[in-house]
C-alpha cells in the first residue's frame, strides 16, 4: 500500500517542507516516537538504527559513556552537530529564497524529466555566495566544522529542491532529511541527491565501517521515505562528513548501493518491530 502523492512532484515535495507529525520524546521509554492526525505511531529512523546496531559497535558505545567525562563530551558533540546543521539550513534556506525570487521575477525555471523545477547553476551559485556572505557567525565549537561544509556545499551544488524535509512510511518509521539537492558530478552533470550532514572530531580513516553502513541505511531511509511521499526517487546519496579542519569526507551511494542500502533499511526495521511487538 502507498500513501497518496500529489498529481506534481514540485506540489507534493513542497508538502514535506511542513512537518505532518507531533514529536513525543516522553511516553515512550525506548525513545522517540510521532503521532499522525489518527494516532498512528511511528519510531525514528535514528532509534530503529540504534537499536538494530551490531553489538560491537553497541558495545563500544557502551564503554565510551562509562568513560569520565563522557557526558560533557556528549553534549558538545550535539551541540556542535546542531550549530553546524543549523549553519547548513541557513544557508540553503537563504539561497533558495534568493534563488527563487530571482528566476520567478525573470522567468527562468525549467522543469526536468523528474518533474522538478530548476534554475539556472548559475543563479544557484550566486544565491549560495549571497547566503554565504551574509551568514551569522557560528559558534566556536562548530566554527570548524561549519566552514568546510558551506565550502563543500558552494562547490558542488547545483540545486536546491527541500532544506529539512520530513518523511514517514507505512512501514512504521519517520525521520528529517538535511536536504535534496543536485550535486555536481563529474563531467560537469549533477545528479539529484538525499543529502545528509555529520560531524565529526576525527579523520575520515578513523570512521568505523559499521558506522558508516549505518550512516548509509539511514539515508536509504530518506529515499524510501521520499518515494513513498512523493513520488520521487533519488539515484545518489551523499553522506557529507564534516570536520574540525579541512575538507568535509563525503561518501556517495548510488544506484544500486543506495537500492541495497533501502533494503538493509527495511530488514532492520523488521527486526526492530519484532522485537518490541
């Protein structure tokens, strides 16, 4: 069974902007769940993967907590993934809002085979470096971090189609995405793409395999969500790692990764929902 889209692809994306769900972080003790208009209840795509986690990595979790002075390092890490999300929103929502007034005042939109409207790369460059230009300063903690991203994100985008749109599925998830964009790929093409943001205080060598398979089924959790609302379907995820100094680490899952990435998605969404039936 699928949810019924809109008739446009542009329409229905335009109704994931405005978040469907109420957050509820206290009635349940295992974390955090929505609520649709019916009651309907769906759990986060973030705890679903938590919980379905390989022990090992579980476990490594575990000993990091049991470490003093954990709790402090915690709260920083958040602190710096929200300021340095927040940063990225900022800039896109900017853009896109510069975007948008220029090429509807001069009538310069042309839609694609994907049903979705486009300006000019051109004007899209300019709307990022104004954005850019006139961005608030980030905190200290996340100044680092942040800067690399929006240098990333100057460099190879091309587009801005959604800025934190949310999803939810029949199967029983919900979560927000950072971004769809189109991101340049080689060739000079760009290809439309899931986007999703990550800090971290290490190299990109020094990323856990097992962390980063579960950074893929997450953003295999967007596409699928995405489809089901919309229509749409993505062929490239970009998993964007930014970093205290230099360049963001970026990993691209496409075509038949990004299908794989779904399913493994899908499988630990069944194990999930076995468990706590």
């Amino acid at each position: 069974m699928v949810a019924s889209i809109e008739s446009h692809p542009q329409d229905a994306l335009a109704g994931l902007r405005r978040w469907q769900l109420e957050r509820d972080d206290e009635s349940d003790p295992g974390g955090r769940i929505y609520r649709d208009s019916a009651g309907t209840i769906f759990h986060s795509v973030t705890r679903i993967l938590s919980a379905t986690a390989p022990e090992q990595q579980q476990e490594a979790l575990r000993k990091w907590l049991e470490r003093p002075g954990s709790e402090g390092d915690r709260a920083l890490a958040a602190e710096r993934g929200t300021l340095t999300h927040s940063h990225a929103e900022y800039l896109l929502k900017t853009a896109n809002k510069l975007v948008r007034n220029t090429a509807n005042r001069r009538g310069l939109w042309r839609t694609g085979s994907d049903g979705l409207e486009r300006a000019p790369k051109a004007i899209t460059a300019w709307g990022l470096e104004k954005a850019i230009q006139g961005a608030p300063s980030p905190s200290w903690s996340a100044s680092g971090y942040a800067r690399g991203l929006r240098h990333w994100i100057a460099k190879n985008g091309t587009a801005i189609h959604a800025v934190e749109f949310s999803v939810h599925r029949l199967h029983g998830f919900a979560g927000s995405a950072d971004g769809l964009l189109d991101i340049a790929a080689d060739g000079g093409s760009s290809r439309l793409s899931v986007v999703d943001w990550k800090t971290t205080r290490k190299s990109a060598h020094a990323c856990m395999e097992t962390v980063l398979e579960g950074y893929k089924c997450q953003a295999g959790a967007y596409s699928l969500g995405l489809t089901e609302r919309t229509g749409i379907q993505v062929d490239q995820a970009a998993i964007v790692l930014a970093r205290r100094t230099g360049s963001p680490a970026v990993t691209l899952v496409r075509g038949q990764e990004l299908r794989d990435a779904e399913q493994r998605f899908l499988e630990r969404c069944s194990c999930y929902f076995s468990e706590i039936i």
